[in-house]
C-alpha cells in the first residue's frame, strides 16, 4: 500500500482506505502509531509517583527535583522548532524511529544516575526524542486516518490520556521496589514500540516541501494560533503545577500517587472522547474552552484550600476532578489548532507545542520555589491565576477564534 503527499507535504489517503469513517475503522499503522504514543506519553506523568522518594534519597529539594519536568519540557518544546525540518529530511517513519531511539537510551540511562543533576540531564535527552515522536505522531495519526481530522485528533488525544493515565500507575508499581524502576520499564516499553513502528507503518515518501527553520514561527504570525498558543503556555503553568507539586502534598506513597494519579488519567481519557464532543455541540469554540479552563483555576484553589486546612482528600479529589476539565481543554484547543493557520498540521503542531512546553518548563521549577519561599498553597494559587489569565487572553482575542469551526463529531 503507498502514501502519497500533497502539494504542502500532508500524508494523502489512498482511496481504498477512504471508505472507511468510523474512529476504530483505521488501518493497521495508525494503531502502530498510536499504541506508540500510549507508551510515550507514560513518559509525561511516569515520574508522578516517585518525585517524593527521589527527593528524600538524593538529598534534594522540591524545586531541584521540579527540575526533571523542567529539562524535559524545555529541550521538547525547543526541539520542536526542528521536528519539521528534520521530518521533511528523514520521512515520518525514520522521524518517529529517531524520536523512540531517543527515549530508550535516555530513559534507561535516567535509571543509572545517582544525582538529580544527572537525571535532569537524562530527562533533556528524552526530551529530545519526545519532541520528534510527538509532533510526527500527531501529524502521522491524522494524515494517515481514514476518520477525518476531528476523529483522528480525537484517538490521539485518547491515545495521550491512556498513556498518561497508565503512566503513574506503573511508575507506582515499579517507583515501590526503586525509583529506578519507571526509568527502566519506559525503556523496555518504547523497544516495544519501536518494532511495533518499524514492522507495521508503511514506508511513506518525504514530503516535496522540504521544511524550514522559519516555518514555525511564521506560523504564529496567523493571530488564531497565537492565541492558542499563548494561552496553553498560561494553563500550563496550572498543569504542570498539578504534575510537579501536588505529589508532595497528598502525603501518599508511590502506590497512592499512582494510584491517584491513574484515576486523573482515566478521567482525561475518557472526557476527551465522550464528553468534549458534547460539549463543543452547544457553545462555541472560546466558550468551551474558557469553561473548562475557569473550572480548572477553581479547581486548583480547592488544592490550595486543601493544602491550608491539611485536609489530603480533598486534595487528592480536587487532583481526580482535574482530568475532567484538562481532558475536554486538550481535545477543543488540539482540534483548533489544526484549524487555526493555512500550514501543515505538522507545522501548526509545533509552533503550538513550542510555545505550550515553555510554560511546562518554567512551572514546575517554579512552584517548588513558590513553596520554599512562601507557603505550601501558594503554588496552587498562584497556578490559577496563570489559568485565569490564559482564559482572559482567549476572550480578549476571540475575534481571531470566530472562523475556526471545530467540530468533534
């Protein structure tokens, strides 16, 4: 079976696929593709559980410990700006190979380190081969889907929140014997991948257009998409706040986190699917959105009310409830993307994740220095109010949003 791409570069579908609609309906290497994504995003929320015991047996802080998400966002929301010009050079499936190759050596290598700073280290390399995998894998699901766009973003969006949800609960299991565990058992599960990857996506031919490194920023010059992005990089900073801190202040071991943690995932998973569809039927694109992220500021004052009166259920609850509001957010503000400039999926995607992932970095570190300098609340707080703050740059805006028609169905 061969692919074609259009005149910008985008995977074509053969038309004897074209029959085909339904979400589960797809041909074997868009479930390659995505049973990689699960194994990858495990990666994101993996290290959850275990923040609290490699703290205590490395001797480090909070904020030196935040630095695991921070390296790792940042060298993927950077090496976003070249996935296009090394995908457009290297094809779609050496592109997502490279990205996997990246994750196993760095993951297994994180399991070795005995200091934070060689974790951290180990977690910018995994960083890297993250930013290849994701971006292509996004661009790859919904070129090569034979559902149309708004489905396809829909099973990666599910493929994401299984990942994560599963994340946690396996770096519980494994982060209870060491917390050299998770590291270990990402590696072996991206090898998983990685043959999954090269025995069932086809060979697809480079797009004619080769990339540049100018693409993904000319790409934000369309005010729709940086709006978009603006705002991921504010509720990010409420996102990354739930990952990074709110392990320390459950007061739970890594069974619990993952346990916790798992429940968050399923949450995220299973409202991307069923409930944003419902959702985006009855309010507009800025409407949704900004509901679901006013609902996750709230949310995460309910943390800090929690961690105020010391009460770890509510936290704990506030932390579940989390992946209903983040679940829908993701599925809406992904599917906008897509629609938001005339470039490549796999352009809008990064020029997206770049500005996303910056404030996935900062955020983590962040609020463990928040804690340490104020009170152990003041981080949650303060993450709504970044939240806040992307909900109003979103209304501001909104005239740039009024010709994206995202529909989910």
């Amino acid at each position: 079976m061969s692919f074609e791409h259009s005149l910008h570069g985008e995977l074509k579908i053969p038309d004897e696929l074209k029959k085909q609609s339904g979400l589960l309906s797809q041909p074997k290497a868009v479930w390659a593709v995505a049973f990689a994504c699960v194994i990858s995003f495990m990666g994101l929320g993996l290290v959850d559980p275990i923040l609290p015991a490699i703290a205590d047996q490395l001797h480090a802080t909070k904020s030196q410990v935040s630095l695991l998400f921070t390296s790792y966002n940042l060298v993927t929301g950077v090496a976003m700006l070249i996935t296009g010009v090394v995908s457009s050079r290297l094809g779609v499936k050496w592109t997502l190979l490279t990205g996997i190759l990246f994750i196993i050596v760095f993951a297994g290598l994180g399991g070795t380190a005995n200091t934070v700073g060689g974790i951290v280290g180990y977690r910018a390399g995994w960083g890297l081969g993250n930013a290849l995998f994701i971006a292509t894998a996004l661009s790859a699901i919904v070129g090569l889907s034979t559902s149309g766009t708004a489905k396809a973003i829909i099973l990666y969006e599910a493929a994401l929140g299984l990942g994560i949800s599963v994340g946690p609960l396996l770096g519980g299991e494994l982060g209870s014997i060491s917390w050299r565990g998770p590291f270990f058992g990402v590696a072996a599960l991206m090898v998983v991948g990685f043959l999954f990857i090269t025995f069932m996506l086809p060979s697809i031919p480079k797009p004619n257009k080769r990339g540049s490194l100018a693409d993904p920023f000319k790409a934000l010059s369309y005010p729709a998409l940086l709006t978009l992005g603006i705002v991921a990089l504010l509720y990010n900073f409420g996102f990354f706040t739930l990952m990074a801190y709110s392990p320390y202040v459950m007061h739970l071991d890594e069974h619990g986190l993952g346990y916790v943690f798992f429940g968050w995932g399923i949450m995220l998973a299973f409202t991307s699917v069923f409930v944003a569809p419902k959702i985006q039927a009855r309010f507009s694109v800025v409407s949704s959105i900004s509901s679901m992220l006013t609902l996750f500021a709230i949310d995460l004052g309910v943390m800090a009310v929690g961690t105020v009166v010391g009460s770890s259920a509510t936290v704990i609850v506030a932390v579940i409830a989390a992946g209903v509001f983040l679940g829908i957010n993701n599925t809406l503000i992904t599917t906008a993307v897509m629609q938001a400039a005339p470039v490549e999926r796999s352009t809008a995607s990064a020029a997206y994740s770049f500005m996303r992932f910056l404030g996935g970095a900062i955020s983590p570190w962040l609020a463990g220095k928040l804690s340490e300098w104020y009170t152990a609340e003041t981080p949650f707080y303060f993450g709504a109010l970044m939240v806040l703050m992307g909900v109003a740059v979103l209304i501001v805006r909104r005239r740039h949003m009024q010709n994206i028609q995202v529909d989910v169905h």
